[in-house]
C-alpha cells in the first residue's frame, strides 16, 4: 500500500478533466516526490559535469526546462516515477489522455525544479 499523498491547496478545478487530474493526482504526487526529483536531477547535472552550476540564473532555468522537454529517457523516468504512485483509476484515466497529462506532468515537473534551483 502507498503512503499517504500530502494535500496541495488548488483552485477550484474547472470542468476540464485534465485539470481536474492534475490538480487532484499530479500535484500531491510530485509535492511527495520532491526530494526524490530533486535528487535525480542533481544526478542528471553531475553526469554531465556540472556545468549548469556556471550558467547565470536564467540560463540555468532554461537549462532545466531544456533538460525535461529534450531528453526523452530522463524526461520519461520522470513521468515514470510519477505514474509508479497512480492507483487503478488514475492509471486508467492517465493513458486514456497520456499526451495531454504527459505534458502536464513535465511542465509541473520543470516548475518545481525550477522553483528550487537553489537547492541544486
């Protein structure tokens, strides 16, 4: 059985089910996930040998949001972990929009990385 999902404060969620799943399912996900996330990307920086840490701050913002929209197998072991906390449902309703939800699920995922770069 999974842990509980801390709760993440959200709007009301529009009518759009896409948001709804994102809002409901994403964002605790990755909230829990955060010192994991941020742990594989320092491993992604340091395979690459840190190079990211003499960028100034806005090269290093696109840095990240280059480094999960272009490289599909870290890009993919991300979404990956995310969707290893999905249940039946959630699993079901993730591959029935997986493009949309996919794309969510990186967008969140760079702003969250993003959002911390200082603990990078």
């Amino acid at each position: 059985m999974l842990p509980p999902r801390p709760t993440v404060e959200t709007a009301p969620t529009a009518s759009n089910p896409a948001e709804q799943f994102q809002n409901e399912t994403l964002r605790p996900i990755l909230k829990g996930q955060n010192e994991a996330l941020l742990a594989h990307f320092r491993q992604y920086l340091q395979k690459r040998k840190g190079a990211f840490y003499r960028l100034p701050e806005p090269e290093q913002l696109e840095y990240i949001a280059h480094a999960l929209r272009c490289d599909q197998k870290f890009k993919n072991f991300l979404v990956g972990m995310v969707v290893g906390w999905f249940n039946d449902e959630e699993r079901n309703a993730f591959f029935a929009s997986e493009a949309e939800l996919t794309r969510r699920t990186t967008e969140l995922t760079i702003q969250r990385i993003q959002s911390q770069r200082g603990s990078l």
